[in-house]
C-alpha cells in the first residue's frame, strides 16, 4: 500500500496515498458499465455505445465522479489500516489532478483517537449543594402530576363540542391583502374555554363535530405585537379532526389505590415523599459524578477536533427531535413551552456534546490504565437493565442486543472508574440549598408508586 502519514497534530492525522492509474482505469470501465446506458448515440443500442466515442462526444470527465466514488473509499482504508491510524470522523479527502495513465494523488485529513494524558485521579476537590428537605408543596404538586397523568379521556365521534372539550383540528390563516398562508398548523388542540386564542375564535367551535369544515374570521388588535398584522382582518380554515372530554381523577383513597401499591391516600403521600428523596440522593449523585469528571477533565492534556464534537450534537439533536416526535410535539413547541430559542438550544447540545465527546476518551484511558473489569454477573445485569430501558425483552438480552453488548460493557465499565474517582474525591457540602427543582421530578420517573 502506498500510503504515507504527512503528521498527526491535535487529534488530526494528514496523509497521503496514490490510487495506480491500472487500478483507477478498472474503476473507469466500471462507471463507463454503469452509465452507458443513459446516453442515445444514433446507430448504437441504448447503452451499447463505446466508451471511447462517449468520452469523445461528452468529454473524458463524464465517468470520473462514479469512478472516484468506486475507488477511492477502498483505497482510503487500505491505507488507514496500513497506518495503523484509529479515525474517529468523518475524512476530508482531496483527490488530486487526474492525468489518463497516470497515477493518482490523494490527500486526506482525518480526525484520530486522541492520545490522552490523564491528570490527577485521586483528591479531586468538588462542591455540591446540600440536598433539601421535601415539603407538602412538593408532594402535592407530584400527586397533581399523577392526577393529569392518569386522566380520563372520552372520545366524542359523534357528538358536538362543549366547554370543556378538547378539539384536535388543522388550520390555515390568511390576512387580507395577502395571497399566502402566513400560517398553519396540523393537530392543534385547544381546550374550549381556556381562552388562550384570539376573542371569539372559540365560540365558532361550540357544537362543532369531528370532520367538520369550517371558517372562523377574527381581527387582530390594533396592538397585536407582529405589526404587520395589527388591525388586520384574518380567515382561519378549519378542519375539525378529534373531540374529546377529559376528566380529572379526584385526589382521594380510591385513586390512590388504583395508581399505587397503596392502601390509601395518605399512604400514597409518604410513598411519594420516600421517591422524591430517593430521587434527590440519585440525582446530587449524578451531579457529583458530573463534577469529578469535570474536575479530572481540566487536569487532563488531550485535544478532540470540533468536527468530532459537532458531528455528536447533531446526533444529539437529532435524537431529541425524534424523542419530542414520539411524542407528539416538535422542537418548535418545545422551544414555545421553554420560552427558548433555537440558537440556546444549539449552544446546550455543544456544551453537552463536548462533555460527552471528550469524557469518553478520558475513561477509555482511564479504564486501560487502571485495568477495571466487569464479570459475567455485572454484564447479564447490565445487558437485562440495558434491554428493559429500550423496550426489549430481557430474555436472551446478550443475543439480541448484538453490538450494543460492547456499549454496555464500556459503560458498566466506566461507572466502576467514575465510582472509584468519587470515593477517592475530597467532596464538600456548599452552603446554599440545591434548587427545588431536584425534587420536582416527571410524575414518570416515580414509577415504583404506580402500578
């Protein structure tokens, strides 16, 4: 293999290799193969045309794209694997002038695994704040979260919609004086009554019925703060898609004993307080966890390459765009709910990516130099864990789970390193309080409660 590495600097390796012009020519006939078949030369079957009068007609460069693309990705891990070079990106690849019979230069830039130099491991100094107690506030507003959780809902098909309802439907507004939509939206749900639309936009809806069409005419306020609508009248086209009566369990014994593994509602309180507490202690273990890598983070000398970093936030925002999906909203309406941006959320998945990207290694090193191992019991209870969260049945978790076995090794492996940096850590109690939202948890997370 005729490769050589140029230099390797910040986590970035810089080589060359050279495609033989033998080797590029089979490439050549092979696109020629490939793309004959889209050119019509009078006198020739479609696709029968020889290659030569094809490249005189249309020019040498109409097969080279395919060309390049059928020979140059082969070629490139040949010689990764002839440098013995570890890629942990996407690779910036330069091919350079193509001369017929001649052989070809191409130059390549790479981010690698970056070599690490781990710092100080033991007494690492960190700071958490102190965990405060659960009050009736907070368990209330718990047991308000089960009560809309476990809500009831009567579908309406047939019926008309009342105060009260909930009604599911498209719409498309347009403004005078404009030919466009200036917006639309599929799947609104609005609860009649709440009004938190324009004046009078609700009453149009009472006694409305799944499937119905309709148009709802309003005027915005001569004060509506996008200016280019203030005073202006606007049509709504409305497509009614779902009605729906919820209901609000009451808070009282029987709800308590059909949600939780309780006798009562009291019991359901001291239930809810001992979760809240149990969650409190897991997350100021998880923010103490976060501290000390942190903290061993800035002792340790390694550089990752931003296009690393910014390759693991789109997955990272990819992912909770789907999540959102899942679930029936959009990032969009996310940002709405958080009174946020696009722009702060880009610049949180950066630092979370960084964080994320750049702590792997530390613990991969971390784990090579300090030899911690899993046994078979730890990983059959780590892959059977692994396998419920994903919602995959546990039995024969290590066969279905393939790969992912060896992501699940890793991090079983990790969390014996970061354990052993937190009980060799020097950890102090700040004086303030942790904030109460510690303690104010999704009423999913409290699932030992419910049934």
């Amino acid at each position: 293999m005729n490769a050589t590495l140029e230099k390797t600097e910040n986590s970035e390796a810089y080589f060359d290799f050279v495609i033989e012009a033998e080797k590029f020519e089979k490439s050549i006939e092979k696109s020629y193969k490939k793309n004959a078949k889209n050119y019509n030369i009078p006198g020739f079957r479609q696709g029968s045309a020889p290659r030569a009068m094809l490249e005189s007609k249309f020019g040498p460069e109409i097969f080279l794209a395919d060309a390049i693309d059928f020979v140059v990705p082969d070629e490139y891990y040949a010689a990764i694997k002839h440098l013995e070079l570890k890629p942990i990106g996407e690779p910036d690849i330069e091919v350079g002038y193509i001369l017929k019979g001649e052989p070809i230069n191409v130059k390549v830039r790479v981010p690698v695994k970056p070599e690490v130099i781990l710092g100080k491991l033991e007494g690492l100094e960190i700071s958490v704040p102190k965990i405060n107690e659960v009050t009736e506030k907070d368990i209330e507003k718990y047991l308000q979260a089960l009560r809309s959780k476990n809500k009831i809902v009567i579908d309406k098909p047939t019926e008309p919609a009342v105060l009260g309802d909930t009604v599911t439907f498209d719409y498309k507004c347009t403004v005078e004086d404009s030919d466009s939509d200036i917006d639309s939206q599929e799947d609104f749900k609005l609860v009649l009554g709440s009004d938190i639309l324009f004046p009078g936009f609700e009453d149009k809806l009472l006694g409305v019925k799944k499937g119905d069409k309709l148009n709802v005419e309003i005027s915005f306020p001569k004060e509506y703060q996008v200016p280019q609508l203030a005073g202006k009248k606007a049509l709504f086209k409305v497509l009614v898609k779902k009605i729906e009566n919820i209901q609000i369990r009451e808070l009282n014994d029987q709800f308590a004993q059909e949600i939780g593994n309780v006798n009562n509602l009291e019991e359901l309180r001291l239930e809810t307080k001992k979760e809240l507490l149990e969650m409190a202690y897991q997350r100021s273990s998880n923010e103490q966890k976060q501290a000390v890598i942190k903290k061993l983070m800035d002792t340790c000398v390694f550089f990752v390459p931003e296009s690393v970093i910014m390759e693991q936030a789109h997955m990272m925002l990819e992912q909770f765009s789907n999540e959102l999906a899942s679930q029936g909203g959009s990032v969009e309406q996310y940002l709405q709910m958080t009174n946020s941006n696009l722009a702060i959320l880009k610049k949180q998945m950066w630092e979370d990516a960084k964080f994320l990207t750049k702590s792997r290694y530390i613990f991969e090193k971390l784990i090579e130099e300090r030899g911690f191992e899993v046994n078979e019991e730890e990983l059959n209870y780590g892959l059977e864990s692994f396998a419920t969260s994903i919602g995959m049945d546990k039995e024969n978790a290590r066969e279905n789970l393939g790969p992912l076995v060896e992501k699940v090794l890793f991090d079983l492996k990790a969390d014996k390193a970061a354990q052993y940096l937190m009980d060799h850590a020097v950890i102090s109690i700040a004086e303030e309080e942790r904030a109460t939202q510690i303690l104010k948890g999704d009423a999913g997370e409290c699932a030992t409660i419910v049934k």
